[in-house]
C-alpha cells in the first residue's frame, strides 16, 4: 500500500478547502481590480472564476511564480483558492471550462 505522508506541492493543481460557505457571487469589484492587478504583475493573459466555490480559478498562461500569485491571490480575497492552470489541460476540458466559468479580467463580466 502506497501512502503520502506529505501534502500536495504547492504547485499542484488541487482544490483547497475553504472554511467559508459557497458563494454564487462573483468576486465583488474591489476585489476584481486585485485580482486583474495581479494577473497583470504575474504575466497571466486570462484569471476565470470557476463558480460556485469563491477560491476556485483557473488562469491562462504560467505565472511568473504559482506560489507567489497565490499567496497573493489569497491575501487580497481573505480565503484559500484553488488555481487550474489551463494550459495544462486537454483540450476538451478546457474548453468546457472555458463555458463554465467567468472572465475577471473582462470588464463587462458579471
């Protein structure tokens, strides 16, 4: 029996748990303007929100430093996320992705 004694890598492409119920919201305007900021300072050409859970992106392009966009990310929403990297899917997923969740960076989205 194989076990991991350790956590997933901070560039794994996992769910976090968040302590706060889900939300049907887009993340409100302030917040957006954090979030188009930092996909801007970390080179992200797309930062989508994967309703319903408030924490769940998935991004297009690599940022410059997964850990830093993070911590980053989570420091400016107050919860955990969770970041998809789109390039690293198949192609069919991300483009059913692509109609499941919402562009933060446009700005007449939600």
């Amino acid at each position: 029996m194989l076990t991991c004694t350790s956590g997933a890598s901070d560039n794994a492409n996992v769910c976090s748990p968040s302590t706060s119920p889900p939300s049907l919201r887009a993340p409100l305007p302030a917040a957006r303007t954090a979030i188009r900021e930092l996909a801007r300072r970390h080179g992200l050409d797309a930062v989508r929100w994967w309703p319903p859970n408030e924490g769940d992106f998935l991004v297009e392009g690599l940022p410059i430093s997964l850990r830093d966009f993070r911590f980053e990310l989570e420091r400016a929403l107050g919860c955990k996320v969770a970041i998809y990297i789109a390039d690293c899917l198949a192609a069919e997923t991300r483009n059913r992705l692509e109609l499941e969740t919402v562009d933060l960076l446009a700005l007449d989205s939600v």
